[in-house]
C-alpha cells in the first residue's frame, strides 16, 4: 500500500488537519480487519472538507480514529495525525482529553441524544465554556447567549431556560452547534448532522453550517453520504469506498469532471431534479462494497468498474494527482468519460407504462383521520383530536404513479394507511375502480385485499425475521390461491423479476443487506398480481446506489405489469423521478396537486416552491434561491385557522391568509394550487426559485447533467 | 452464515439450511462463552441425575443402615450419612428427579399457559387485556411463598398440587414478557403486511408473532426454573414439598437442622446441590440469551 496522498501546494501553514497514513484496526471475533487503510487527508483554516462514502466506507471510522475516539475495540495502526503540527498519537489520554471539547469538537447525527434531557439547554451550552475556557458562571452565561444569537436562534434567552425536549429538531441541532462552536475549536467534526432531520430542517441546518465558515475559522469535516449536501456546504471533497480515498478534490472540480468511475457512478445513482418530461434510468453498480476481510487484490473497485482492464487487479494503484488539488486513485484517469457521456452510454430512457384508456383506478375522497389527545390521568378527558389526515382527496390512474411529498407530520403514511385499511378513516371513502370498500382490513373481501399492497420504510421490520425468503414471498401465492406445486416456482419467478439469484430462497432475513430486503418486500408485494402499491418511503433508509437501482427496479416493474404505485416520501427529487402525479400535502391537507411536469414548475405553491428551494442538488453549479421555513410543522391538534401553512408561509400576505380559507385554484391542465395568490402573481415571484444549471443550452425543462 | 447456498443449476429450487447446521451453529456460540458453557454442562449432569438417578446411585435412597448413622464423608460414603444412616449422596443424586419432575412440569404448565395469556391480552387489547392483566396483578402482589402455602394449605401437598402451584405461581412473570413482546411485534410492518394479506388472527398470533417471542420466552423459562428449584426446596423444607422418605433436597436439609453440629455434611451437601444448579441454571439462561439473541445486549 503506498497510496501517500501529496498535499496541494499553498495551503501551508494554513494546515490545521493534516492526516498522513492513517491506519485502523478493529478487533473482531473472526480476527483484526482494518476499516481505513493509509489515507490521507489535510485540511486548511476555514475550509470545510466533504468525507463522501457509502456505509461501510469507513468515513467515519477515519475521523474518529484520526481524534482517537474509536471504540474500545479499535486501534490506530500506523499513521500521524497532525493538529496544527501537533502529533495527536502521541499525546497522553490526560492531553488528549483536553484536546477533545476545546480545539476539537464533534457534531453527531441525532441531535437529540447529544444533549442531556434533564439540564436545561443553556447551562449545558455555558457548562463548556466554564470547563474548557475557565470562565465564570456569568461570562460563560454571556458567551453562551453569543453564540446562540450566532447560530442564528431566534430568541436566545428562552431557548437558554428550555429544556431540549421543548425544542424542535432543527433548533436541538443549532445548540448542539452552538455548544460546539463556544470554544472556537480549531477543528469542526460534523457526522452527518442533518441525516435525521426533515428536508426544510435540514436546508436551515446547512445554511448555519455555510455562514459558519464566514464566522469562525474552524476545519470542519463534514461526513456525509450524501452528494447534494456536500454540493452546497463543501470546499473540498474526498470520495471514500471501502475504507480508502478513491478521488479527492475541489468540490466544482470534481463535481464537474469526475477521474475516478466510483465517483462517477454514485453521481449517476441519484435521480437529478430536473423540470423537463423526459426521464431516465438511473445509473447502478453491479456488485457491493467487498468485505473489509476479503478484499480483491489491486484496484478495490475493479471488481465492478466497467473501466477495468487485467491489470487493475495486479496492483494497488497510488492517489495520484490528476490536476492541481485533484487527486484519483485510478489509474486509467484519462479515460474516465465525463458525467454528461457517462450518462449517455449508461442510461436509456425510462420505460413508461404509458397504456391506454386513464381509467381511474383509486380514489379517497375527503378522507379524514383523527386520534384522540392522549389523556393526561384518569379524570382529565380532553376532548380536542389530532388531526393527522384533515380532508384529502387523491385519485390514481391505471398504471401511474402518485407521488405524495411532505414533512414528516404531513399525513402522508396515515393517509396510506387509511387506503389500505389498517387504520379506519374518521370520515371519507376509499374506493377502487368505482367500488367502495370497507373501513378496515377485516372488512374487506380477500380479493380486495389481494389487489392493494404494501411496501414499507424499514427494512428490517418489514420481512418475519424467522421465515427464510421463500417463505415470505411464497404465503401471499398460497394465500391467493397458487396452487401448493407451483409456488416454489413462482417464487423462483418473482426472485428474478428483483434480480435475486436462486440461492436467496431460503435464506433468513439477517443474512441479507438492506436492499436486497426490500427487493424481498417488493417480489412479495408482487407476488399477489395487485392492482396497486403503496410504496411508503421504501428508500429512504438505503444508500444512494441501492436506491438508484430500486428505483429503476420500480419503474421496470410497473412497464411490465402495470400496476399503479403510490408513492410516498419526502424526497423531491425521488418523487420527480417516479412519479406522474404528484401531491404536496402539509398538517394533513393537501397544499398543490396535479400532474408531475406542472406542479414542479412554476407557479409553485408557496409550501412547494421552499421544499424545492431546500432540496439540496448534486451539482454546485445549480442557483437556488434561499426559502427557508421557520420553526417546524405546527401540531396536529391545533391547526392554524384560514390557510394552514400561513405561520410558515415565505409568501405570506396579510390577515386574509389567517382568517379565510384560501380557494383552490385550477391552473393549465392538470394542476390545481391551494393558496391565496393567484397563478399570475406565482408565477411572477417565483421565476429565480431555482435555476438548474444549463449545460445543455437550456430553457428550463432540460435534464440537468451533472 | 452462506451455508445454506448451494446454488446447483440442476435443482431450481436450493436446498435450505438443515436444522442440524442450525444447532451446530447454536453450539459453536455457547463455546464461546466459557462460563455458559460450564453452566450448561452442571446443568446436563443434574438432568442426567435426574433420569438415571435410581440406577447411578450407589445405593438406595431408602437403605437404613443404623449401625453406619451419621458417618461423617468417607470413601463409601463419599457425602457422609444421615440419622438413618442412609448415604447422603446416593440420596441427593435420586433427589434431583424431584426437583425437575416439580419445577420443571411446574414450569412447562406455566409457560404454556402464561404465553396463551399473554398473546390473547396483548394481540386483542383493549377490555379483555385489562381484565387479564390485573387478574395478574392480584397474583403478583402475594408473596409467593404465602401463596403457595395457602394453595398447599388449601388443597393438600400432592405431587399434581405442587406442579399446580408452581405454574400458578409463574404464569403471570410469563405471560407479562409475552405480552410485552406481542406489543412490541404486532405494531412491525411484518405483522401489518400479514393483515394487509387478509390473514386470520391465529396465523398472525402462531406464525408470525410467536416465533419471533420464542428466544426471549425461552430465556425466561430458565430464569423460572432456576427460581421454582428454590421454591421447591423451600416447600419441602417447610414440609409442603413432598413428604418422606423421598429424598428431596429441602426436605434433607430440614431433617439436618437436627444434627448440625455432629453431621454438618447432611446440611452442606444437599445444599451445595440447590446452588450449584441454581447458579448453573442462571448461567445457561444467560448463555441461552447470547445464543438465541446474539448483538441484542452487551453484559
């Protein structure tokens, strides 16, 4: 292994981290394997350093190990890490101690786990400043109101006295950073901070972590799997696969010309926003990330880089420079196509199951689903309801999608739920091809029931962790009436048409990786012949490569069969892809909703036009213009009266929003808007929402390349 | 864990993991786990006593033999000897069955029966759930050793009465775990794909919430029979467990009261046998858990 990284030139003495070689080992039951081999990394005052890796990649394995904070069964190997020239290895665990909190500080994903639940958010704020800096209780008081007005929080001084239970997602993270950042540490360690947050959070989160950079001088790296974030907060970016760096780079250099195919693929597993009609089939990676303890000899990604050629498995290739700061570790960089040809080659246009007749195949009308308050002891009945689904109305055609997008706390799963009759609506109707069907699963007919399925978010809650796959696949067969003989085959079919080999028959649940889960919750969703699918965020949780083929696995399923999906996530740029109508719901109701091309065009609704503008895009280049909601999504006991989003609302006009209900505006074809400006008015402020990046001469309306 | 691919292109369909490769699996986990393991093997040897006690004891559990009375431990009498002067290990060996046939049929009965109470009040809820859990409750909040004397007092100790009493007596701790795991399962998305199916309610109880209760419901039953060997124990000593001359081991340690100060070996022995395999049960029982439900706690 000689992949020593060389250092771009006229960064010196602005070094604050410079990691040379560095080495981990975790000890196992099966022996030691090694999650980071000599890597190296540096990183200069004021630069925010993107770790981009699937999981497994060891991103976060190398900042811990380089901080000296792994686990009790982790060691470094070999390797410095240097903290402004400081040999951190070699300090004793007292130094180190002193080190941590004070010149070095970590921002973990669950911001709520970070603080303590009991101690109110300003004393555990200014308890750092007394610790680390020896402050008194009143400066440290002073110094914390500081830095809470920095992070941009608004009304410092009653945050301080709440507890970190009263605080919403996105305020708990901003103290996390604030309690962070009171020391001025000289290194900034965020671990994926937004991972856990909703959409419109998470654009608030990485707008503080932008202007941090402005106000502070820290390092920060930023571990993150994902490219649209280190788009928008990264100067630089390493890509990191199965434990070494395969490409690191400027973050327009490499984002724009790519040298590495790793880097190159993962740019084309995720679906990029694009306003135009002409869709495409997203890139996959044959194969998965080896194992730490069987890893292939040579180049680690050859085993499935198209670019492979016999002797990339001979030898491991060094991190060479390709350009100034660019470095790749492979070693057929020349040829490495760019995105724009990549994508050409790679990709062929999605086959749609554009049928005949529109037939409507599902509709819920005026659903509502309220639950009661949960009572606060035995004599305290408060009759008020949350209003989970407040009055929804949706159709699905024959073989379409319906893509339904919203924070968490819209309704979304509820109302998927009331479809499928596992919770009974308050009032409304679902109906299927005209027919109106029972409230709940019990009073529904088995061939109604066979014609609605379900594919779920977790994936390791949605398979019978005691049933091999065969089985799992094969009781909905027996169940509809396959006849015992030919199940095994059918099976056997299904298996293929999710790209899982044979061997998968009876393997038990734990013995397979997240996707192949859900291709497992997919083939038995199928293996009923239903009419629909309800798809509840069944991505979300998997990384960018497997989502990419999933997605692709849907839309070719759907050509074959013809089955309609509701598709339900918070995910814009996953919805744009699938779907070919879309539904944007907030606290239960629906705000915009129509065909797919027109809702994500202007005009948008307000609500629609700050979760485009929150969505962050793989692409550095793209504009978007700042639309940041405050606060979170009000509850669902009290909803605001007139339009409900009008607390939130970026385009807010006056009492009428607040007092009157606003009307439901019918624009061009299919696309209907709830919102009390007109499509004119729309139309006029929301022309600079977002700008892709034109590289293919483009009116708006054109795939966005990367 | 790929043992069970055998991807032969003749067969469509490949053969599945073997419940044998399954329990090899099972055991190369205990191995790993010393104390477990020693644990296991106490508690196989005190089964094995218990079915082939009669017959590896040197002599009978009833032989009188006066003129030998209460010999401290020699090379015939490796446990010394008793007021009867019958051999103390010959009567510890037979005494194990005692202990297994109780607590153990004890505690079958009361898994069986706490399990159908726990999934039914967690699986349906609601009116019927209440009523079961604070029957429960009621149980619960007697000691249980008064319990079981009042029980015993009530209706005589018989052989059926204890094993009654023992299972009574651990149907509620029983069907409290069930009960907790149906909640914690049923709200899975695999029980609700179940329902979305159309699938009856004893599909849903049998086939997919109750295998996956098992590990933990197995791990309590031999926390329950740790306990019911003390139970027992204390039953016949308080002269409730089974009646004399069997050789049940509270039983011995009564009589021993007696004659602690001339023969302490009539007490230590059969004592030394409640611990040994209360402690070996405990440590299976955690072995037990490790095995059945690796990475689900580190302690």
């Amino acid at each position: 292994m000689a992949a020593s990284a060389e250092t771009a030139p006229g960064r010196e003495g602005r070094t604050v981290l410079e990691i040379e070689g560095l080495s981990v080992a975790y000890r196992t039951e099966e022996g030691d394997i090694f999650p980071v081999r000599d890597v190296s990394l540096t990183i200069a005052k004021g630069e925010s350093f993107g770790l981009v890796g699937e999981s497994g990649s060891g991103k976060s394995t190398l900042a811990m190990g380089a901080i000296r904070y792994l686990p009790a069964n982790g060691r470094v190997t070999s390797g410095r890490v240097l903290l402004r020239g400081e040999d951190l290895l070699s300090l004793s665990d007292k130094e180190m101690r002193n080190v941590w909190g004070s010149r070095i500080a970590v921002v973990y994903q669950s911001p709520g786990n970070a603080l303590n639940p009991s101690i109110r958010t300003g004393n555990q704020i200014a308890e750092v400043a007394r610790i680390h800096l020896g402050m008194s209780k009143q400066e440290a008081h002073q110094r914390m109101l500081e830095m809470l007005e920095k992070v941009k929080m608004p009304d410092p001084e009653s945050v301080a006295r709440r507890y970190p239970h009263q605080l919403s997602g996105g305020m708990l993270q901003r103290c996390v950073v604030a309690q962070a950042m009171m020391t001025n540490p000289e290194l900034l360690i965020l671990d994926e901070p937004t991972t856990a947050l909703d959409v419109t959070t998470q654009a608030v989160v990485l707008d503080l972590v932008a202007e941090l950079k402005q106000e502070f001088d820290s390092a920060i790296l930023y571990i993150t799997h994902d490219l649209g974030v280190v788009a928008r907060v990264c100067d630089r970016v390493g890509v990191m696969y199965a434990g070494e760096f395969m490409e690191q780079g400027g973050i327009h250099d490499l984002f724009k010309r790519p040298l590495h195919p790793y880097t190159l693929n993962l740019l084309g597993c995720v679906p990029h926003f694009s306003l135009g009609p002409r869709r495409k089939t997203l890139n996959t990676i044959p194969g998965f990330i080896p194992r730490l303890d069987e890893l292939p000899e040579g180049c680690i990604f050859a085993p499935r880089c198209s670019l492979a050629e016999p002797e990339c498995r001979v030898a491991q290739p060094p991190l060479v420079r390709a350009a100034e700061d660019h470095l790749t570790a492979c070693r057929r960089w020349p040829v490495v196509p760019t995105p724009a040809e990549h994508m050409a080659t790679i990709t062929a246009d999605l086959m749609q199951a554009r049928g005949a007749a529109e037939n409507r195949l599902l509709e819920a009308r005026d659903v509502k689903k309220y639950y009661p308050v949960p009572t606060q002891g035995p004599f305290r009945q408060d009759k008020r309801k949350v209003k989970s689904v407040d009055g929804m109305t949706v159709w699905i055609d024959e073989g379409r999608t319906l893509g339904l997008v919203g924070e968490s706390g819209s309704g979304k799963t509820t109302l998927a739920r009331t479809i499928i009759g596992l919770v009974e609506p308050t009032e409304g109707t679902i109906s299927l091809r005209g027919e109106i069907l029972g409230p709940t699963t019990r009073s529904r007919e088995r061939d109604v029931l066979r014609r609605i399925q379900m594919v779920f978010q977790n994936p390791d809650a949605s398979l019978n962790p005691r049933q091999t796959v065969g089985q799992s696949i094969g009781r909905p067969l027996t169940l509809f009436g396959t006849p015992r003989h030919e199940v095994p085959r059918r099976v056997l079919e299904l298996l293929e048409a999710v790209h899982l080999s044979p061997s998968y028959y009876h393997r038990l649940p734990s013995e397979l990786s997240g996707g192949e889960k859900q291709r497992v919750a997919i083939a038995r969703a199928f293996a009923a012949e239903p009419d629909l699918i309800l798809c509840d965020e069944p991505i979300a949780s998997l990384d960018v490569s497997v989502q990419g083929s999933l997605m692709n696995l849907l839309t070719t399923l759907q050509a074959e069969k013809g089955t309609s999906y509701l598709f339900i996530s918070h995910d814009l740029s996953a919805v744009q892809h699938l779907s070919d109508w879309v539904c944007v719901a907030y606290l239960g109701y629906a705000m915009e909703w129509g065909d797919a091309g027109d809702v994500l065009n202007p005009p948008y609704h307000p609500y629609t036009e700050a979760l485009l503008s929150a969505i962050p895009i793989p692409d550095p280049d793209v504009i978007q213009k700042n639309i940041r909601l405050e606060g979170s999504v009000p509850s669902a006991v009290d909803i605001p009266s007139g339009c409900r989003f009008h607390t939130r609302c970026p385009r807010f006009i006056g009492d009428i929003c607040i007092q009157e209900e606003p009307p439901w505006r019918e624009g061009e074809g299919d696309h209907w808007i709830y919102c009390h400006h007109t499509f004119e008015a729309l139309v006029e402020m929301q022309k600079e929402t977002l700008r892709l990046a034109d590289h293919d001469h483009g009116t708006p309306g054109v795939e966005v390349q990367v | 864990m790929s043992a069970s691919v055998d991807a032969a292109a003749a067969t469509p369909v490949p053969t599945r993991r073997s419940r044998g490769q399954t329990l090899r699996l099972y055991g190369r986990r205990l191995l790993r786990q010393p104390i477990a393991t020693v644990g296991t093997v106490i508690f196989i040897i005190f089964l094995l006593m218990a079915v082939f006690g009669p017959w590896i004891a040197p002599y009978g559990f009833e032989e009188q033999s006066i003129p030998d009375r209460l010999q401290s431990p020699t090379l015939q009498h490796p446990f010394g000897t008793d007021n009867f002067g019958r051999d103390v290990f010959s009567r510890i060996i037979v005494g194990a069955r005692g202990i297994f046939l109780l607590g153990g049929t004890g505690t079958i009965l009361a898994v069986l029966m706490g399990t159908t109470v726990g999934l039914v009040s967690g699986y349906f809820g609601g009116l019927l759930d209440e009523i079961l859990m604070r029957l429960l409750d009621v149980l619960l909040s007697i000691p249980s050793l008064l319990l079981a004397l009042v029980l015993l007092g009530t209706v005589g100790p018989s052989l059926i009465n204890l094993i009654l009493v023992v299972a009574v007596l651990y149907i509620p701790m029983i069907a409290r775990v069930v009960r907790s795991m149906v909640l914690d399962l049923k709200t899975k998305e695999f029980v609700e794909a179940a329902r979305i199916r159309g699938e009856r309610d004893s599909y849903v109880l049998f086939r997919e919430i109750l295998p996956n209760a098992l590990p933990p419901l197995l791990v309590e039953a031999s926390m329950r029979f740790s306990y019911s060997i003390f139970l027992v124990a204390s039953l016949g000593f308080l002269g409730l467990g089974v009646q004399p001359p069997s050789p049940d081991w509270g039983l011995q340690i009564n009589e021993a009261r007696n004659y602690l100060e001339g023969a302490p070996w009539m007490l230590a022995f059969p004592a030394l046998a409640i611990s040994m395999l209360v402690v070996a049960t405990n440590l299976m029982s955690d072995g037990l858990r490790r095995v059945l439900q690796p990475g689900r706690e580190d302690s």
